[in-house]
C-alpha cells in the first residue's frame, strides 16, 4: 500500500494513472488511501478524493469498493461533517443513473445502427442467433444495460444500508428509497421491488428492535415519522401500480404498524390515500366486505376533511359505497364451519379491522360488527343515501325492500345498464382519480339471482327449470344452480334440482319447517284479527264457557309476573356472577402484566447483556485486526527500507510470527540509524555551508564599501537640491504673505471697531448672567442650609430617644438583676432557719433517745437484781426485743439515724435542694415540709 504525506499527492497519482489507461491501479491508490484512517483530518481534500473515488467506482462498475469507500467516508464525517457525505452520495446516485440511462439510450441505437435496412442479415448475426437462440434486441439489452442496471440496483442497496441508522440523513435515506421505487416502477422491476420493501421493513425492525444505537432515527419526532409515513406510502403506490397486490398489502400493514408504533394519525390526505388503496387491495382480493367498509371510511374522511370535494364527487363516491355495500354476498359463510376455522375467520376479521380503524372486543363475534346488514343499517342510520344517486337508490330498493318474485331481475337488469353511464372521473381534490360503477355489475347479477331465488322459495314449492331460466335472462341455469348450490350450502336458501323431472323444489315439507311454522301462525293471528273487526262481542254477552278463560287469564298473568320477576332475579345473578368474573378476569390481568413486564424486564436486561457483551467483543476485534494491520504496515515498511525485492510477509501466518513489538523496535533501531546519519550529513553540510558564505562575504566585501560611498555621496547632492528648493519656496511664500498683508491692512480699523462692539455686547450678556448665577447659587446655598438643618435636628432627636430608651433599659435591666439578687439572699435565709430548726429538732430526738436508753438501762439492772419480782408481759416483751422501738421520725433509735436516713432519701430524691448554694435559687417546698 502506497503512502503518501499529503492526500493531494494521492489525488495526483490517481490522475497520473487514469491518463495513462491504469483505472484500476488508480482506483486501488484511492481505496487503501480512503479505508487506511490516516488522512481524516484533510476535510476538504478528502472530499474531492471521495469525488473522483466514486467517479472511478462507477466508471469500472466496483460496488463493492464503492460500498467500503463510503463506510469508511461515513465513519469520518458522521460526527463532523454530514453535508459533505450527504453531497458524495447524491454524486453516487447521480453518476450511477446516468450511465444507466446512457446504456439504455445506446442499446436503443444498437438496433438502428444499420447500413442498408433492406439488406439482409449478416452472416455473423445469423450464426450469433442460432448459437444463442436470442434476438438483436436482447442480446445488446444483455450486453449493454442489463450491467448497468445490476450496479444501479446495487448502488440503491448499499446508499440504503450506509443510511440505515443516520438521524441526520434521513431526508437523504427517503430521497434514496423512492428513487429506488421509481427504478423499479419504471423498468418494471418486481423482484427487485419485493426485495426493496424487504430491506426498508427490515431496516425499521432492526431500528425498533436495537434501541441503543447511536444516530439512531427518533420516530417520535413530526419530522422523521412523516419521512417513514411518505416513503411507506410510496411504496404503496408503486405496489399498486405494478399489481404487486401481496406486497401491496404489506406495506398497508406496514402502514398501520409505524401509526400504531407511535400512537399518532397521519394527515387526512395520506389517509385518504391510506383508504383508496385498501378498496383497490380487497377489491383484487374478491374480499367484498372489507371493500364496502373500505369504501364507507374514505367517503367518511372526504365529506369529513375535502371541502374542496364537489356535489358530483360527493354523488359517485356516496354511490359506489352503496353499491359496494350490495355487491357483499347477503350470507354468511361460516354455517357449519368448523371451531378452529371460525377462530381463523374472527382472527382475520379483527386483524382487517385494526387495518380499517375499527376497534373490536376480542371477546365478542366479529361477525355482529362486521356484516353487510350492520353496515346497510349504519349507511340508512347516518343518511348516506341522501346524496345517492336516483338509479342507484332504485336498485337498492328493488334488491333490499321489495318483493317481485317473478319479475325481480327483469326490473334490475335496466338500472344495471344505466351503471356504466353514472361511472365518471372525479375532480383532482379527490384521491380516487376515476369511479367505474359497472365493476360492481357481476357482484349485482349474483346478488339478484339470490334475491330470486329467496323471493320465490317463499311463494313456490315447485318450479320448472325452464321458467327459472326465463326469470332469470343475464345466466344461463348451469350458473343459476352453482350459485344456488353454494346458497343451500350455507342455509341460505332451501332448493332441490330434480333433472328428470325438470323442476325445482323449494322448502322442505315437514312442519317443522320455519316456513310452514311461519305461515301458519301468521294465518291464526289474521284469523283472530277479521274476528274481531267482523263481530266484536261485549263483556256482558260472553258465553259461559268464556268465562273461565278470563279466570285463566288473570293466573296466567300473574305467573306471567312471577316468571318475570324470577327472570330479573336471574338476571341479577347473573350480572352479579359476570362482575365477578370480570373482577377474577382483571386481577388475572394485571397479574399477567405484571409477570410480562418482569419477563420483559429480564429480557431487555439480558439483551443488553448481549449488546454490550458483543459491543465488546467487536471493539476487541476491532483493536485486534488494528494491531495485525498496523504490524502488516510496519513489515511493509520495513522491507521497503530494506530493499528486499524477493519474498514479502503479506499473510497473516508471517505477521503473526513477527511481533509488533519487535516489529516496532525493529522500526525505532531504524529511525535512529537514519537519524544518526541524516545529523552527520547535516554536520558537513553545514560546514560546506560555513565554509561558502564565508568566502561569499570576503568577495562581497569591496562592492559592498564601493556601494556605500556611492550611496553616500547621491545623499548628499540630494540634500543640497532639497535645500535650495526650500529657500527658493520659503522667499516665495514671504513675498506672497507681504502682499496679503498690504491688501488686509486697510479693513483693521472696521475689524477693531467690530470687536469693539462685539466685546462690548458680549460683556452686558455675560454680567447678566453672571448675576442670574449667582442669585440660583445663594439660592440653592440657602436651600441646602435648610435640608442640613434639619438633617442634624432629626439626627440629634434620633441621638437622644436611643439614649433614654437604652437608659430605660439599663434601668430595667438593673432593677431585675436586684430583684434576683435580694430573691436569692431571701431564700439563704430561709434555708439557714430551717437548717437551724433542723439541728436543734435532731438535738432533742438525741437527747431524748439517750434518756431513754438511760432508763432501760437502769429497769434491767433492776430486774436482775431482783429475779422473783413479777414483770408485765408487755415490759418482758420490750425488754427481750432487740430492735428499738419506732418513733414517728423513722425505724431504730441511736444518734438520730432514722432521721439521717429520711434526710439521705430525701437528699436523694431531691440532690438539687440540700446542695445548692445560698446564691442559687431554690424551688418552693411542699405544705408538708414547709409544715416540718
């Protein structure tokens, strides 16, 4: 691989190859300088590179070093420069579908490139065409555009995938996807198209699905979901126009997905477009139904949003949603079907429903929402056949509400023919560009034989074939008993065909048949009714055997009202069992969420486990193959400086055998070699240098004096002139002054009298306004005497109230301070007094106790001297009891501790009353002790 220390020079070498025939060497050049990350701060230059890199690719049909080129392209402009991306690839485009074109235009005169168009074939050609068994035509198509076609078709594909993820191209991206679809439109490509539709549904799948991707598209910004929304339409349209109805179909899918991914409807005209091609869809697809309630939302949507929709418009579209409405087969065709296919069929029929912007309860028959009766109800309901026209409106009354048996189709059949004549072109407001009723005529003829056979089953048992034939003119009976067969099938119709004896049954013939059972009691009921209105009897005159009847009447109303009430009750119950079943269903519900949000949860978790565990997996990769080609580079360069010209290390088993490592030291030792040399050549350069200016400056010595002394004397001969000239101007302009002076001399004296008087003037105007300013400054002195007076007055008066308020304070402040302090000294003394009663109460409790041990003493020395005397129990007690005896102060006698113990408990109790100071403050003492 070539490098280069600037890119230009890269350019150059491309040039250079491209004007001596080398485009591929020259492409080559480009490729590796593009893909090699080394010039990615040459913006500018870059871009022409990109310019003639993609000239190249086009000219030598290289999409895939197109495709590598403008990966690595991306890369370097994604986050700096988009515009000069967005410029390259639309040159790509351009380039591409010119040569395409020229390539088609040159086959075109491939065919008329003929010298005399009487002559025959030239034998060449002849024995071309037996060989290969092609035309002309084809072969120059094969050999000429079908090339070009392939790499204009792979050109589309690698802009799509470079754009895919680009928020800043996307504009770019949908440009790109419908010029695709005009591609394909145009040379009638359908492989190609399904295959395009298949690429943008899976770019929006992956878009939705890898949600942490960096420029990744936002489609809830307006902006880019009305790009997808535009591209997805286009789509459509190509679809339709190439009768490609599956993926047409598709791309309505696609259609409602992007509304539903984002929640928001587009504009009415898409959805107008949204809603014609879904008529078209289930038109082709024979699906009738869908058609008609296709039909009836965008005849909603325009009378709703078109005011621009003219009368005529509003008629034909009124009309075809009518007609389409009848054209639906007037059974169902679910009698007998099996569970897993009405399954299928109510699957189906919710799914069309979302697509149509109807919302079905799963849990519900579709059927009873979907139908043509709903629909004819809802059409009659919201006045749609208003704006119907009058023979449209006749045909419906003949199908739906009369009753012709005999002649029904005869009296169809000319509003049929009147059809085509109604079918017109709408205006350009409109999305349907033209209304064709006449294709609604083979679904009418069908629905006529029907109504015929329905009509005459309930008049007729029997019928011969030859006059249902005549009855019916527009089928022969082979297609009348088709359509029959399928009517009895889904129990439409109950006919029987008897060919031998050529008639046509109709019913059934045991009475258990609804017909019977209807007819009969229709008949009872008329009866009764002529009764009555013939001969009507009074109350009075009813017959005997009547009279019980009214007896039965009043207890059969009354179970009647029994039975009602009971069903209400049962009712009730019901609703009652249903609202908990709804409730067990709700909290099913939400617990079913609730796991599903848990497993979402744990799945988003683990995907971007796995996202960021192969994000890290590829920036190894990346970093690995980094490393391998930059130890391939450095190989490179090392046999280049090397000279080798034999084997080279160009796979990778060889770069893995030589590390980068000593590749790298290999390289270094190199550099210094090179560098030691180049100073050591510059070493004696320099003194070659030295050595030359040196004898430069000694030659240049002399011319140089000479020079000077030339310079000198060409100054001074120039300052001589420039002197002279100056005294020459100088007594010019004196004898210029002089005269000036001579002519201004003879206006001084009217000048000094003009000054004089100016003076003079001026002198009065200034005094007075001398005087003015100094009366405003006396003023303004006096003024300012005033405000300083004032000033200081307020100030003093000020000074003097926060004196007396801070002496009141003070004062306050002290007579508190005395206030404690005599309150403390009273409470010292009263805490010494009681101290003082205190001790003199603990004095005489001492006193008294040793009194009394006294005398206890002397009692038993009295008894033990007298041993016979008699003592009182009471005494003998007291004197053999060891403890003392209580007083009221405490238990035990000796040296007053009961009171020590009190005065301890208390001290206790209370530590904050006996041991504080006489400066301290003592809180009151209760009644009791203050009593003590």
């Amino acid at each position: 691989m070539a490098t280069f220390a600037k890119p230009e020079n890269a350019l150059k070498r491309a040039e250079e190859l491209m004007n001596v025939g080398q485009k591929q060497a020259a492409l080559q050049a480009l490729h590796d300088l593009i893909t090699s990350k080394r010039y990615r701060a040459w913006q500018k230059t870059l871009e022409r590179i990109m310019f003639k890199y993609v000239e190249l690719c086009v000219d030598m049909k290289k999409g895939r070093f197109a495709k590598d080129g403008l990966i690595q392209y991306r890369i370097v402009c994604q986050q700096v420069n988009v515009s000069s991306l967005e410029e390259v690839i639309k040159y790509f485009l351009q380039l591409s579908s010119e040569r395409a074109e020229q390539a088609q235009a040159q086959a075109a005169e491939v065919t008329l490139d003929v010298e005399d168009l009487e002559a025959e074939k030239r034998p060449e050609d002849l024995m071309m065409s037996y060989v290969s068994g092609e035309k002309g035509k084809e072969r120059s198509d094969r050999e000429l555009v079908t090339p070009w076609f392939k790499f204009l078709w792979e050109t589309y594909r690698t802009v799509l995938e470079i754009l895919r993820n680009n928020s800043k191209l996307e504009s770019l991206y949908a440009m790109t996807a419908h010029r695709a679809f005009q591609f394909c439109l145009q040379y009638k490509r359908t492989t190609e198209f399904r295959r395009l539709c298949e690429i943008l549904r899976n770019h929006l799948m992956n878009l939705n699905k890898y949600r942490d991707q960096r420029d990744r598209p936002d489609l809830t910004q307006p902006e880019s979901l009305q790009l997808y929304l535009e591209t997805r339409f286009e789509q459509l349209k190509v679809a339709t126009e190439l009768e490609l109805w599956q993926e047409a179909f598709r791309s309505i899918e696609d259609i409602h997905g992007l509304m539903s991914m984002v929640k928001k409807t587009p504009k009415p005209q898409m959805m107008a477009i949204y809603y014609a091609k879904l008529t078209k869809i289930f038109w082709v697809a024979d699906s009738h139904l869908y058609h008609a309630y296709a039909w009836y939302k965008l005849y909603n949507l325009q009378k709703s949003y078109n005011k621009n929709l003219t009368a005529k418009d509003l008629q034909l579209m009124a009309s075809s949603v009518l007609l389409a409405t009848l054209a639906v087969t007037p059974y169902d065709r679910k009698h007998g079907a099996h569970h897993f296919e009405l399954e299928m069929e109510k699957d189906r029929n919710i799914r069309m429903a979302n697509l149509l912007g109807f919302s079905l309860d799963p849990k519900k028959d579709s059927r009873e929402v979907l139908s043509r009766a709903a629909l004819l109800s809802e059409l009659v309901g919201k006045g749609v056949l208003t704006y119907v026209s009058q023979e449209v409106k006749d045909l419906y009354n003949l199908v739906e509400n009369e009753f012709h048996p005999l002649d029904l189709a005869a009296k169809v059949q000319p509003h049929m023919l009147k059809l085509s004549k109604l079918s017109d072109k709408l205006s350009s407001a409109s999305p349907v560009p033209e209304v064709q009723l006449e294709q609604y005529v083979p679904a009418l003829e069908k629905l006529t034989t029907l109504r015929v056979l329905q009509q005459v089953s309930q008049v007729y048992q029997t019928m011969k074939i030859s006059n249902l034939t005549n009855m019916i003119s527009f089928f022969d009976f082979s297609v009348v008993e088709k359509l029959a067969v399928d009517a009895v099938k889904y129990n439409f119709v109950q006919v029987k065909v008897d060919h031998l004896k050529g008639v046509v049954s109709f019913g059934s013939q045991d009475l258990e048949s609804e017909k019977i059972k209807n007819h009969l009691t229709i008949l009872a009921k008329r009866f009764n009714k002529a009764i009555g209105m013939i001969q009507p009897l009074p109350i009075e005159r009813l017959p005997r055997q009547s009279q019980p009847f009214s007896e039965l009447q009043v207890i059969v109303e009354k179970e009647h009202k029994k039975l009602l009430a009971r069903k209400v009750l049962i009712e009730r119950r019901k609703e009652e069992q249903e609202r908990q079943m709804l409730e067990m269903e709700r909290e099913e519900e939400s617990k079913r969420l609730k796991q599903q949000r848990l497993t979402e949860e744990a799945e988003a978790k683990r995907l971007a486990n796995e996202s960021a565990r192969r994000e890290e997996a590829r920036i190894r990769k990346e970093i690995e193959e980094k490393e391998l080609e930059e130890a391939r580079a450095l190989l490179a360069e090392a046999e280049k400086r090397k000279g080798k010209k034999g084997k080279k290390a160009t796979g990778d088993g060889e770069v893995i055998k030589v590390t980068k490592q000593s590749l790298m030291e290999e390289a270094l030792s190199e550099q210094m070699k090179e560098r030691a040399e180049m100073e050591r050549k510059l070493q004696k350069l320099s003194k070659t240098m030295d050595h030359l200016e040196r004898a430069k400056r000694e030659e240049e010595r002399p011319l140089i004096e000479e020079a000077h002394q030339k310079r000198l004397q060409d100054d001074e001969k120039f300052y001589k002139e420039q002197q002279e000239q100056a005294i020459e101007q100088s007594q010019k302009q004196h004898e210029t002054d002089l005269v000036e002076k001579n002519r201004l001399i003879r206006m001084l004296d009217d000048k000094n009298h003009f000054q004089q008087q100016v003076v003079s003037r001026r002198e009065g105007e200034f005094e007075r306004l001398k005087q003015l300013r100094e009366e405003r400054l006396a003023e303004e002195r006096a003024f300012r005497s005033q405000e300083r007076d004032v000033r200081r007055k307020k100030e003093y008066y000020k000074r003097q109230e926060e004196a007396r308020l801070l002496k009141i304070r003070e004062e306050e402040e002290a007579r508190k301070l005395e206030e404690a302090e005599r309150k403390q000294k009273e409470e010292a003394d009263r805490w010494a007094k009681l101290e003082e009663i205190a001790q003199k109460q603990r004095q005489r409790e001492i006193e008294a106790e040793e009194r009394e041990k006294r005398e206890r003493e002397a009692l038993r020395s009295k008894i033990e001297d007298k041993p016979g005397k008699f003592i009182p129990p009471s005494l003998r007690k007291r004197l053999e009891s060891e403890e003392p005896r209580q007083d009221r102060w405490g238990s035990g006698g000796g040296s007053g501790g009961g009171f020590d113990r009190e005065r301890s408990n208390r001290d206790d109790a209370r530590p904050d009353i006996w041991r504080r100071g006489p400066s301290q403050e003592a809180p009151p003492r209760q009644p009791e002790e203050q009593a003590a």
